[in-house]
C-alpha cells in the first residue's frame, strides 16, 4: 500500500506539471506513454503466442502523438490513415504469413494513438471552440477532467463496491466488479465534474454531461483491458509501476475516456 501512494503521489505531480506546461514536453511524455503501452500491448500477445511488430508501431505512434500535439483534426487523422497503411505494407513485406501480426499490431496502434493523440488534442482546445471563458486555460481545463474524472469513476467505484457492493458487474471479466460499485462511480463522478465545471466557470450542463460521458467510458475501458488480460492470462499488463502494475493498467479507462470528451467538444 505504501508503494502504491508514493507512486500514486509522484504520478499525479508529474501530470499535473506536464498538462500545465504542455507544448513539446507534454507531447514527449505523451509519446514515451504510447511507447511503454505499446509494449506492454506486444508482450501480452505475444504471451500467448500472437506475434504483435513493435518497430513499424513505433514509427506510427511518433507520426500520431507529433500530429495531435500541433491539435490539426486534418493531420491527427490524416495520419493515423497513413499509419495504418504504411504497417499494411510494412509488415507484409517482413512475411509472408503476416496477417495476424498485421492485424494486432494495426489494431494496438490505434487503441493506444487514439487513444493518447485526443489527450493531446484536448491540450490545444482553445475557447472558439465552445465559446465559455474559463478562469484557468482552456486545454488544461479539460485534459485535467479527464483525468479527474476517470481518477473519480475508479475511487468512487472501489469504495462503494467494496462497501455496499452485491451484484457482480462482469464475472467472466473482472469478478471484482460491481454493479453497485459502477453506479457509485457513476454517481461520484459526475459530481466531482459538476463541481470542477463550477470551481472555473463552465457551463454546469455540459459538466454534467461529461461527467456522465467519462462515468460510462472510464469502466468500458477499464473492463476492455480486463478483458484482454484475462484472454492472454496475465494479471498485469507489467511491473513499471510499484504497486499499481503496469502503464496499460493506469491508463486503460483514460484511452476510452479522453477521445469521447474530445468527441463531445466538436460535435457539440
């Protein structure tokens, strides 16, 4: 336990010192993320003998977290096209029986660069976009409720479950989960995004309504990693982090997360 609070600890400071800093330090860490996650992704596969190619992924994700970090929708996703064709040839030219290394590795590319790049591209969301002046800056508004709001969906759910909670969620997943822990997540999590959405003068409706989004988002994807683990028999995606597991493990609700608050503010 004391391992895990120290890490939890550093952790937070660090993200809240790279959000607030942004630009090239926050797209540098954003990309050694993708990286850590990638390969954390690759040895689970390959633990049950799934061949995933690391270095053609490698390239796509510095090619997706460079365009995210300039916020162009037009190059974010013009390259993650690219992307995606360039491992097509890429891998079938190592192999000639490359397709599943194909489609595991194109398919932990964009899990991971969608995933990562929205958080980069909420980082350059500027007030134009949905016309509410902030007291603080806007990108850092909303890249910290994501990551509040996900941190909020795991606390509140941990607590409740573990107090009140009966009723299985997801057995045949993740046999810990319950429904009366989501709905304690659910429940604390649009709270605390009401609150932060008041703390800096954003509209509480929209609050709500993201807090509902992250609510909802932040256990799928929390389950979809759970799910993946439990395909590929492993406990944690790694060890990197004391007492937390691994990178994939922190930020598995995050890469669900932060495309649908992204989604939510251009389709608005």
């Amino acid at each position: 336990m004391k391992n895990r609070v120290i890490t939890a600890v550093i952790g937070i400071l660090a993200i809240l010192g790279l959000v607030w800093q942004g630009g090239i330090l926050l797209t540098a860490a954003v990309f050694g993320a993708m990286v850590l996650c990638f390969k954390e992704y690759k040895a689970m596969w390959n633990h049950i003998d799934v061949p995933v190619f690391f270095y053609p992924a490698f390239v796509a994700l510095l090619a997706v977290s460079i365009a995210a970090g300039r916020y162009s929708l037009l190059h974010f996703f013009s390259i993650l096209i690219l992307a995606f064709l360039c491992l097509l040839f890429s891998v079938l030219r190592i192999r000639g029986d490359a397709l599943p290394a194909l489609i595991y590795t194109v398919f932990g590319v964009l899990y991971i660069g969608i995933g990562f790049g929205s958080l980069l591209c909420l980082r350059q969301v500027h007030q134009s976009m949905y016309l509410t002046p902030l007291a603080i800056e806007d990108g850092i508004f909303f890249v910290l409720l994501a990551f509040i709001g996900t941190w909020a969906s795991d606390t509140f759910a941990y607590f409740v479950g573990r107090r009140w909670g009966k009723r299985k969620m997801a057995p045949h997943i993740s046999p810990n989960k319950t429904i009366e822990g989501l709905i304690g997540g659910m429940v604390g999590t649009i709270i605390i995004s009401v609150i932060w959405s008041f703390c800096f003068g954003f509209s509480l409706i929209q609050g709500f309504l993201l807090g509902l989004i992250i609510s909802i988002m932040a256990p799928v994807g929390d389950l979809f990693e759970s799910y993946m683990k439990r395909y590929c028999d492993i406990k944690d995606s790694g060890q990197i982090l004391p007492g937390h597991g691994g990178m994939l493990d922190r930020f598995d609700s995050l890469l669900f997360v932060a495309p649908a608050v992204f989604l939510f503010l251009i389709l608005r």
